[in-house]
C-alpha cells in the first residue's frame, strides 16, 4: 500500500467520524423520541390487556353457558349433599362418597401405619386421590366429578350410583368389591345417545392423587414411588423417581399406577387407555408427609347409546409378589397385566434369579413362622452352600499362586526393569503352565456370583413381609435403624446414623484386610506395589458404602453384613485347613508330569491372555529393531 493510498484510506475514516458525529440527534431530539417510544410501548400493553380482558371475559361466557348447559341437563344432580357409603371384605375397607361416585378413602388392613395404628390409609380426601370422568356431548361437557348420585343398591361388597339428568336420562357407575384388593366398575349412559356426536366414542378421564409417605425413611422410600405403567403388549414402563417429569405416551396402556414403596393404587381399564396418554409425576418435599404427586390424563372407550358398558379394575393393595401375581388372575378382563413387575426385582438376569430361586425360598421361609431376621441369615447360610464351591475353587487358586510365589520371584528375577514387564509377564504365563496352574480360574467364580449379589440388592428393598418387622435391636428391618439422630439434614450423611450400616462397613474393612493380606502374598514384583495403591481404594469403598447405604433399610444392610462375616469364616476355614505343604507336593508332581512339555499352554481364556501377551512381545520386537535400523541408516 502507497503514500496515497494510505493517506485516502484516512480521509475517509475521519470523513465518517465527523459526518457521524454530526448528524447524531441532540439532547432534546433524544428525549423527544424516549417520550414517543414510551407512548407507543404503553399503547401496546394496554391493547394486550384489552385483548386479556375479552379473552377471559369470553371464557367467563363461555363456562356460564356450559353451567347452563349442564344445568338444564343435570339439574337435580348438580346440588345435594355428599354422603358416604363403605364397601369391605377382610382385606379392605373402601370409602365411597356420593358426591363423583369416587373411592374417597382406602384403608388396607392388616398393615400397620407409621403410628402403629394396625391399619394403613392409603390415601384420603379428594386431595390426596380424585378421578373425574369427562363426557363430551354436543352442547355441554359433563363431568362426574361435579355430580351427586344416588345410591340405588349397597351392601358390604357392592353398591350403585345413579345421576339423574331428567327425562329418564341418568349415568349409572356400578361398583362390585372382590375377596381381597381387587375392585371391579362399570359405567353406563341410559336415554342419552342423542347428546353425543355420532363419531363419539371415548371418554377423558383426569386421574390425580397425593402419594403419601408411609414408611420412616424418606430418601429410601422416595427411591421406589414412581408412576408406574403397562403398555399393551409390551412390559412396563415407569417415570423418573427423581425428577420431574411429564411424559405423552405414544401406545395404548393396559393400566397406569400410582406406586409408593410397598402400596399402589392401580387403574385398569377393560378397552385399554388410547395412545397419547399424558402422565405426570412431581417429587414433594421432605416434611410435606408426601412423597410424589401423580397426575394421569388418559382416554378410553366410551358407548353413548349404553348398549355397552365402559369397564374399569382398581387395586389398592399391598406391592406382595404374591398377591400381585393372584389378583391378575382375579382380573375378569383377561389380559397379561404383569401386575407382579410393580414389585421390583432387578434387571433380566437378577429378575430371573430373583424370580425363580429368592422368591420361593423366601415363601417357604417365611411359611415356617420364623422371625425375619433368622429368614434373612438362613438365606444367606443357603447362599453360601450354594457357592461355596466357587468360592473353595477361587481360594484354592489365591492359594497355588501363593505357594509358587519363590519359584516365581526365581524365574523373574531377571526381568526387574520397566521395559521387561511383558517378558516378565510372559515367564510368569510360563511357569504357571507347568505346574498347570491358571491365574484367572480364581476370577471367574467370584464374577459368577455377582448377580446373586445384586440379586438380594433389589430383593431385599422390595419384600414387603419385611416391613414393620423387628428383629434383636432393630425395629423395623424396612427401614433404617437409628442409634443417633438430630433432626436436621446434613450432606451426604443425612438426620441419622443406622447401625446395622455402621457395621456393614465396619465389615467391609475387615473382610478387605483378610482379602489383601492374601492376595499380597501370591503378588510377585511390581504387582505387590501396585496392591499397595489398591488398598487404598479398597479402604475408600466402605467409605463410600457409608454414605449410600445410611439410608437404606437395615435388613439390606444386615443382610450384607451377615454375609460378609460368614464369607470371613469360609475364608478363615479354608485357610486353616489348607496345607500348603501338601499343596505344593501336588504342584510339584504335576510339574514332573509336565516336565517333557515345559511349554504347554493354559487351556480357555488363560490361553488366549498368554497367546496375545505373545503377539504383543512379537510386535515389541519388531518394533525395536526397525527402529534399530532406522539408526543404522543414519
């Protein structure tokens, strides 16, 4: 760029820098406008207040004509007083209130509540549970909710409700209480097909409920209240326990229900609910008493003409395996409800243990009369027999590698540098092969036994025969189990201090103690130190145990307890019976049986670890000579 380009180049800049400044409006210019904008800006609320204004007051028209409306329908239905009728058998005692035909109250019997009282109300008050069925005729919207019915028929387990609407038009809901929890409704138009469109054929329904704290610990309990739901022809579904969270379902739905940890009020319905089914659920507050708000906007079939009735099953019960799994077949609609799933039992591998082994033998435990706490540690006594040959054969493995540790020292001895850690692991591959000895024969059976651990992880939470329980100090083995307790919240500790979780983790450090002093002695090398830094990570875990387990029921985490002590005397017996010896003499024949075949190879997946350690060598080499070659040419 030139002299006089340059020189035009700043022309031109202080060109645009006067003429700006110049033609920039002056104080009074400026305030001039601020008032303008203000007039308009003001102009526009006040035409969107208008526009408010005559939206609500033709809303306000709006629902005057259809009260109107509904008026000139309804007009005996729409005033009276709201009376109660009681519906019970043996299990159940259901509350009915004339106003909406609605369960108003639902009292399950033979539970206690958190006051010892020996009956549990599930909900009460149309606060804490209300369903509204909505009609939609030609000129009115009818809503069950706003009307009283007439009882024309109760006794101890039936009863029917008739709202008049006037000439002989009348909506009838007609209830039938079954032997235990199972609630059967059907309801009907009569005289009131000409209302309705000839294209009607479904109904809204508004489905809202409280759930209501019932249990001692909140954050557990919270954990396993969840609007939970069943698709037809699929499995069941539920929202998050955690969040809030509204969802549209996309399929029809078999039922919806409103599940706390051991109690649920479900709605079945005969013609399932149609698609788009909208679904809510609302965490509360610690201290509110509650634990979720539920909301279900849901449609199903409806027949105007009352040729056929619309058809509903209502549970409100115990989440019991057991008695989920008999009232599906108590269902009159004929369905696969899986109303069991309601009772969590872990994913598909830990259900199919759970399902199929925990639950029978916790049946015919808990048939024997005991004491849940001994049902607890005779399950475990079970669980241990069951794997105590895994566990027997992954020792008997620590123990031939602890025997070997010398001759291993011995063989590797020469491979003490950084770089020689693959020819050091690869002699390592080689000595155990001799003496036919596999180092991963110890992991595997311990790996097996996992989902049975994770299996009594979700079992244990879920078994409602557990709950209001005591057993030696603990009060209630469905809950935590205090020793101290203050009342306010504090991070990650909580208001309390469970013991049975004190000594879950007490235990976990003493069982990891015996474990690593064990596992040290068949580490050879830098394997030892690196166990050093790993034990330091095994002492945090009981740590962190602490702080996730505190609030969990002390059954859990006497279970694990219980289990972790006779894992120590199974350890602790094998130890004092094995002879190593003896051991070694075996190790040793076998070597002398190996000896014209120094190099066999381990067998399954210890021969494909010592094949790729090998592959890894021969690439190892490779690369160090090219690279030796590549220094030889320059």
């Amino acid at each position: 760029m030139d002299k006089n380009t340059t020189t035009g180049f700043v022309l031109i800049i202080l060109v645009l820098l006067i003429f700006s400044w110049w033609s920039q409006p002056s104080e009074e210019q400026r305030r001039a406008q601020f008032v303008q904008d203000s007039i308009e800006q003001a102009s526009i609320q006040q035409a969107q207040h208008e526009a408010e204004l005559k939206e609500l007051a033709q809303s306000q028209e709006a629902r005057q004509q259809v009260l109107a409306d509904s008026t000139a329908l309804f007009h005996a239905a729409l005033t009276g007083e709201a009376k109660q009728i009681v519906l019970k058998n043996e299990k159940t005692e259901l509350t009915f209130s004339t106003k909406g035909a609605n369960v108003e109250k639902a009292v399950i019997k033979g539970y206690n509540d958190q006051e010892g009282n020996p009956d549990l109300t599930l909900f009460e008050g149309g606060k804490e549970q209300q369903i509204n069925y909505m009609l939609s005729a030609k000129e009115t919207n009818i809503e069950t909710q706003s009307l009283y019915f007439q009882v024309t028929e109760s006794n101890d387990t039936s009863a029917t409700f008739v709202a008049e609407a006037g000439d002989n038009k009348n909506i009838t809901i007609r209830y039938q209480l079954g032997k235990d929890y199972l609630l059967h409704m059907q309801m009907k138009t009569e005289g009131m097909a000409g209302l309705f469109a000839p294209n009607t054929n479904q109904m809204d329904i508004s489905w809202t409920g409280m759930c209501r704290q019932q249990e001692r610990g909140f954050m557990f309990e919270n954990r396993y209240a969840t609007l939970t739901y069943k698709k037809d022809g699929a499995s069941t579904d539920h929202l998050s326990e955690t969040s809030e969270k509204t969802k549209t379902i996309e399929e029809q739905l078999n039922w919806v229900a409103f599940k706390d940890q051991f109690f649920s009020s479900i709605m079945i319905a005969k013609n399932d609910f149609a698609s788009q089914a909208t679904l809510t659920s609302i965490p509360q507050q610690k201290g509110s008493e509650y634990l979720k708000e539920y909301r279900a906007q849901l449609k199903t079939f409806f027949d105007p003409t009352g040729q056929e009735a619309t058809e509903f099953e209502f549970y409100y019960g115990p989440n019991d395996f057991r008695i989920l799994q008999n009232t599906e077949k108590e269902s009159t609609f004929g369905k696969d409800l899986q109303l069991k799933k309601l009772v969590y039992l872990g994913w598909w591998i830990v259900r199919w243990i759970n399902r199929w082994f925990t639950v029978y033998v916790f049946d015919w435990l808990t048939r024997l009369g005991l004491n849940m706490g001994i049902v607890l540690i005779l399950i475990t006594l079970l669980l241990k027999a069951i794997t105590f040959p895994l566990v027997k054969k992954s020792y008997m493995s620590s123990a031939k590698m602890r025997v070997l540790k010398p001759k291993l020292d011995a063989a590797t001895a020469q491979y003490d540098k950084p770089e020689d850690q693959m020819m050091k692991q690869q002699a390592m591959m080689s000595e155990y092969a001799k003496y036919g000895v596999s180092p991963l024969s110890g992991c595997l059976p311990m790996l097996i036994q996992m989902p049975i651990w994770i299996a009594m992880f979700n079992f244990v939470p879920n078994a409602i025969q557990l709950r209001g329980e005591s057993f030696l100090w603990i009060k209630d083995l469905s809950t935590y189990d205090p020793i101290v307790e203050w009342g306010k919240n504090i991070w990650l500790i909580g208001d309390h201090l469970s013991l049975t979780c004190i000594l879950f983790c007490g235990g976990n450090i003493l069982y990891s103690m015996m474990t690593m002093r064990q596992q040290r002695d068949q580490m050879v090398g830098q394997q030892a130190e690196q166990m050093k830094m790993m034990q330091w990570m095994m002492y945090l875990m009981p740590l962190m145990f602490f702080f996730m387990f505190n609030d969990y029921s002390s059954g859990l985490n006497f279970y694990y307890f219980v289990s972790l002590f006779f894992s120590a005397a199974i350890m602790w017996t094998l130890r004092k019976t094995t002879n190593d010896a003896k051991l070694l003499a075996s190790l040793e024949r076998r070597y002398e049986e190996n000896k014209n075949n120094p190099q066999k190879k381990n067998s399954g997946l210890a021969a494909r670890l010592q094949a790729m350690q090998e592959q890894q060598m021969e690439m190892q080499r490779q690369r160090e000579e090219m690279i030796k070659r590549r220094n030889q040419q320059k």
